[in-house]
C-alpha cells in the first residue's frame, strides 16, 4: 500500500522530485558516501593499504594532537579570528539592512546596494592581491601615502599582531552587503501600515527601528547567529592561506591551514583526518549549545 502511494506521488509531483534530484544527489555523493573516510583518524591510514587495511591505532592521533605544542597555536588562533569575525562581521549586515531601508531615494538605495553587494563577487585571489597592492612594503598604496607624508614604511603584512585584523576587516569589506540582502528581504514583509501608524503617532525612526523593524527581523537573526555557532572552528581556509607568511604564521597558523600541511604536505593522513574530525565535532557541540540556549530564551532554534 505504501509503495502504491509512494508511486502515486511520484506521479502527481514528478517536476518537484526532478528539481530536489540535483540537491539530492550532490549531497548524498559529497557529503554521505565519503563519511567512511573518517575511519582514517583512527587508523595509520596508508593509501595503499586503504582504509579497511590501515593498522587500527584508536585515540593515538588524538592524543597527539591535544599534547602537541601546535594544538595551543592553531585552536586559539582558530577562536580568536572567528569570534572576531562573529563580533565584527554579524551586526553590521544588520545595521546597513536597517540604513537601506529608511533611504527615501530610490536611485541612490539602488546605488548603495550596487557598491555594497560587488565586493562580494571579487575572488579570493584578486582580493588578496588588492591586499598586497594595498599594503605592500615597497610598493603599497597605503605605505606611498604614508611615506608622501613623511611616515616611515610599515610591514602590515608581516605583522603577526595587524593579521586579525586586516583579515577579518576585509572580510566584513567584502560580505556586509552580501549579507544584508536577507535581512532586507525581511524588512521589506513588515506591513507598511504599522510604519504609517507610527508616523502618525510621532515616532521617529530610531522608534520605529526599535518597535517594528528589529522585532521583525529578530528570529532571523537568531536563527543566523545559531548557524555562526556551528562555524566557530572553522575559519576558512583560502584567504589565511594567502595571506600567510613565516613572520606572521604565530596569528595565521589555523586549524584548516594546520591540517593541509599535515595532510597532504607531511601525508599524516590519519593524523589531519583526526584533527578535522574534532573541529566538526566541537562545532556540533557549539551548534546544539547554542540551540538549546536560544530555544530557551526565546521560541527560535533549529529544532
């Protein structure tokens, strides 16, 4: 019976099955079927061998990891650029959502929106390269100005205390606008009679920011701090990499960069599958904290 009613819906929504298939099915080959592949962090996984072959060596790999001096370099630079990122990069989206939509020119929004949402669409690769021509010892533009104005020439790039925050700056740079794009869409279902009435009423914008738009786009912003929680050991792996040289590598080091060098640069296999597998797991531990947190204080969760 079940079988006829599932071959009934097939049937009846066969447009809406095609359209998931491709989601489906990315998901299931990219993140599913190589879940086996954790196998490795705990084994002396050798590629030849396999993972069904490696010698079985349990919690070794974690062990070292924790009792290693390296873990005291990537775990804390790790925290420190994402909640740097978190604390700079979250409200800032919010507040550009809010400023964009008490713009009474129509044009200038769409300008505003324009040159906010392009650096977005700027490669990890040109925008390091603007980092470097920006700042650059010998050449940079900011170091020209400087040195146009009787200053000495800085080493911004080599300096491991102005690495958080050049990368964490311009990546706010490049992902406020991007990131007001949702919380614009939630202002933009505010019934507008509540605004009208609140005009009447005398209320100013800042009022009417308070009373009716943050309320508005407050689950969503929950719901996306929640999301954040689950990333907090996670910073990416791209631009750090770029970015990074031998004088700055005290504040660069992180986990992602630590577990490409010891995986594919040393082929400590086991080892980096080890050490990503307990950034996944602490992320789902912030996650489901940070959940349960929410969900108790306020009727917005994941679950």
């Amino acid at each position: 019976m079940k079988k006829k009613k599932l071959s009934i819906r097939l049937r009846k929504h066969w447009e809406l099955y095609v359209m998931i298939a491709p989601a489906f099915f990315y998901i299931l080959i990219f993140h599913y079927i190589p879940i086996h592949g954790l196998l490795g962090a705990f084994e002396n996984y050798k590629p030849h061998k396999g993972f069904f072959g490696s010698d079985w060596v349990g919690l070794q790999h974690f062990r070292k990891f924790f009792q290693t001096n390296a873990f005291w370099t990537v775990v804390p630079n790790t925290v420190k650029l994402s909640l740097y990122g978190l604390i700079a990069g979250f409200p800032l989206p919010i507040v550009l959502a809010m400023c964009l939509n008490y713009i009474p020119s129509l044009k200038f929004k769409k300008l505003v929106q324009n040159v906010t949402y392009a650096p977005h669409f700027i490669s990890l690769i040109v925008m390091v390269s603007m980092i470097n021509n920006f700042l650059g010892v010998n050449y940079g533009l900011v170091n020209n100005i400087r040195e146009a104005f009787g200053l000495g020439r800085e080493q911004f790039l080599t300096d491991a205390g102005l690495f958080p925050h050049i990368y964490v700056w311009t990546g706010v740079w490049q992902g406020v606008g991007w990131g007001s794009i949702v919380y614009i869409s939630a202002l933009a279902g505010v019934d507008p009679e509540l605004h009208e009435s609140a005009r009447i009423d005398g209320a100013s914008i800042l009022q009417r920011i308070r009373h009716i738009d943050f309320p508005a786009i407050l689950p969503l912003a929950v719901t996306m701090l929640i999301m954040n929680a689950g990333h907090i050991m996670s910073v990416g792996f791209d631009k750090i990499y770029l970015m990074q040289n031998s004088l700055n590598l005290s504040a660069s080091e992180v986990i992602s960069t630590y577990v490409y060098k010891q995986g594919l640069g040393s082929s400590n296999y086991g080892y980096a599958t080890a050490v990503g597998l307990f950034t996944a797991i602490v992320n789902l531990i912030m996650l489901v904290i940070v959940n349960t947190i929410s969900r108790r204080l306020s009727e917005t969760s994941l679950w």
